[in-house]
C-alpha cells in the first residue's frame, strides 16, 4: 500500500518570499507522483505530476517540484510567492498501472502581505 | 467545457437520516471516482466506475454507502442511514481515459454534515 505524508500542515509567508512544501511518500511498487491545489471555495485543480522523464517538474504559474526516488520526496517550491497562492496543498501518489490517487493531509499556505 | 459539478454543495442532516449525493462528469468522461475528506484527515478514495461498472470499490467505508452510475453519465452516492462519522466533504472527479497518470478533474465537493 502506498501512504503520504504532508509535514506541514500550515505555511505562512510573506509575499514575494520563497517556500516549499513537503511531501514524502511510502511505497513498494513504482509510483506517479502529483500536487493538488484547491482554493477558496473552489474543487481541486491539478496543478503538476510527475509521470517519468525528468525528476524537476514545473506548473504554469511558476511552482516547481522535483523527484527524489532515494529520499522518497517530492517537495514543492516557488521561489516568489504571491497573495494568489494562497490555498490548500495536496500531494498525491498512485500506483504505476492504478488509478485512485492516495493523498497527504494536505498543507495550508497563508501569504501575509 | 463545463467543469465536474456536483449537488447539492452543502447537506446537513439528522443521524438515521438518508442523503444521496450526486455527480455529473466532464462530458465525454468514462471516469468517474468519489473521494472523501473526514475533517482535519486526508482525502480518502471510495470507489471508481469505468462507464457504468464499479472498477474499485476497495474504499468504501461499509455497506451504508451505495454507488451508481446508471447509463455511464452522472453517479450518485447514498448514505442510508447516515451516522455522526459519516460528516466531511465528499469530492467526485472524472477522466478521460483508464490510464494511469492521467489527471483526474474535481468538483467543488458536498459537505456533508451528520447531527
């Protein structure tokens, strides 16, 4: 079975500074590796995985997480952040050839302005 | 395209009562899964259907909980008889196609809340 472990539950940052997010993943079997964002009101949005190919993946709106199979990690950075980001985080794993995403508890960033 | 919607956003109900939940997928979407947040705990999945057949029921927390999908479109959920633990959010997602990596969409969620 595969579990996540999000260690912080709450972020907070000033605008403008960098932060990451941590995720460490337990599994036996190979993995796809994702962060969930969700919003104020709103569903949750993918917002990068991580399939196969290069460790350092990036979103559009300028986050990045990399892949590290010996530390079992995938944290997520920025290295600015904005009021905007404000949001709940999610790291999710599922099982190469499975479906159902297997999530962490989740982290809140707050932004102080 | 219309997102994954879901209704009704908020429930509250009474401990012995019956709710049904429901979720309509992105058109086209042969993927349906529902997912369940208690409070303050991760996001748990429940089921996943391909078209109109449980492909995963392995989350389902017992025999309370009943899924459909009849037609291969919107799914429904029913908790019959709701108990106090059965409080959280309630998310539906869809994909496209059955494979893995391939990213689900949500909904807003249902918020249920058992008194």
């Amino acid at each position: 079975a595969q579990s996540v472990t999000q260690l912080d539950s709450q972020v907070p940052v000033f605008e403008e500074a960098p932060v990451e997010l941590r995720c460490n993943y337990s599994s036996s079997v190979s993995v796809y590796l994702f962060w969930y964002v969700q919003y104020p009101n709103q569903g949750l949005q993918l917002l990068l995985k991580y399939l196969s190919g290069s460790t350092l993946v990036e979103s559009i709106n300028g986050f990045e997480a990399e892949f590290n199979k010996s530390q079992t990690s995938f944290h997520l950075r920025k290295p600015s952040v904005h009021i905007s980001d404000t949001a709940e985080y999610f790291c999710a794993v599922s099982k190469q050839g499975a479906q159902k995403l297997v999530f962490g508890q989740g982290t809140r960033l707050t932004i102080n302005p | 395209e219309a997102g994954v919607t879901q209704f009704p956003s908020h429930s509250v109900i009474e401990k012995g009562q019956t709710v049904t939940l429901r979720c309509d997928p992105i058109s086209g979407h042969d993927n349906l899964y529902w997912y369940r947040r208690v409070m303050g705990k991760e996001i748990k999945f429940l089921l996943h259907f391909v078209k109109e057949s449980k492909q995963d029921e392995s989350g389902m927390p017992n025999n309370r909980f009943l899924a459909e999908r009849t037609g291969g479109t919107y799914s429904t959920l029913k908790v019959q008889p709701a108990e106090l633990e059965d409080s959280g959010v309630y998310f539906c997602a869809s994909s496209q196609d059955r494979l893995a990596g391939e990213t689900q969409y949500f909904g807003p969620g249902t918020r249920l809340l058992v008194l």
